[in-house]
C-alpha cells in the first residue's frame, strides 16, 4: 500500500481535530527529535470520558493526519482506555502500512498520549 493513502492525505488536508481547546482539563506534548515534528493535545473530560480532543502540531503530513485520527477515535473514551492504546491499534486505526523510517512520526500523538498520568 502507499504510505501517502487517500485517507491519510485527507486528514492531513483536512483535520478536524486541528486547533485549540479552550477549556479542556489535560495538556500532553511530545516532540521527535530526529525530525523536529511536534505535537501539542488538548483534552476536554466529562463523565470520566474524552468529550473533546484538538491539536496542534508542526511537522510531516503522517505526523498530523496520525494525530487527527488517533483523536477521532478516543472520543468518548476513558482515560485508562487510551492509555491502554499502542502502537498496533493506531496502525489499525491509520489503515495503512508506515514504513519503518516514518514510524516515529507515525507515532507521535499516541507517545503524546501515553504521558497522561
């Protein structure tokens, strides 16, 4: 499959998830070193579940349409749900295969989320 699906490209174009989250209750960030892509999430819990998600972000387009779709789906999530996420239900999630060398990129928002404590 092409790394540059029709799917990741949309997301990338397009996030919905992209921007900021005035009142949200967890600030997570990560950053690759080895590319300079960044990541900041924003996330706004109600009920002991994700109510809203948004992020922002500088770097590749895996980087940020990986963000955007690891977003869609915590959506009403615990946050022991997502941190019980890795890196094998963000590859089923992003329906594509990631090349070794963009795996970190691919990986970004999900390092981001397993910081939440």
């Amino acid at each position: 499959m092409n790394m540059y699906h029709e799917n990741i490209l949309e997301h990338c174009k397009n996030p919905s998830n992209f921007g900021n989250l005035s009142n949200f209750n967890i600030k997570t960030h990560a950053h690759n070193p080895l590319c300079g892509d960044e990541i900041e999430i924003k996330i706004k819990i109600e009920k002991n579940k994700i109510k809203d998600a948004k992020f922002t972000a500088k770097g590749c387009a895996i980087s940020l349409a990986s963000a955007d779709i690891l977003l869609d789906n915590i959506k009403n999530k615990s946050i022991n749900d997502i941190k019980k996420l890795n890196e094998k239900d963000l590859l089923k999630f992003l329906e594509v295969e990631i090349n070794p060398a963009r795996m970190n990129c691919a990986l970004l928002a999900l390092n981001a989320l397993q910081k939440i404590k």
